[in-house]
C-alpha cells in the first residue's frame, strides 16, 4: 500500500492529477499528532473531518478534507 506523505498537494480534491483517496485509520495516525478518543471527539465537536462509513466494519476519511485541516490555522 502507499504510504501517505503529509506534503502530497494539500488543498484539493485531486492530489497531483489523481482521484480523491480515502485513507484509514491506521494511515490517519501518522498524518495527525492525536489519539483516536481526540480524534472522534474533535468530529463530534464538528473541528475534524468526519469519517465516512466504507463498509459495515471499516471507515475512511478523505485525504484531501484532513490534508485541508492540518493546513488550516486552528
């Protein structure tokens, strides 16, 4: 699997000509400097992209929306 680099054109739908990716939890964690507890509460709160459910045990967030979030001041 591709690893995600945190400076792969930040701010669009189409990273590099490419089509919109999701990525998991795992690639997630390595983007975000939070714990997963952080992560939902900031989604509940509306302050982090929500996760999409992708199937019925597995959810994603779109690369572009959290790439999008870390760029944004807080």
């Amino acid at each position: 699997m591709n690893e995600v680099k945190a400076s792969e054109g930040r701010g669009s739908g189409e990273i590099a000509g490419q089509l919109p990716r999701m990525i998991n939890k795992k690639e997630l964690l390595k983007l975000v400097p939070f714990t997963p507890q952080h992560i939902l509460r900031l989604e509940k709160q509306g302050r982090f992209p929500k996760r999409k459910q992708v199937g019925s045990r597995r959810v994603g967030w779109w690369l572009h929306e959290v790439l999008n979030y870390l760029d944004s001041p807080k």
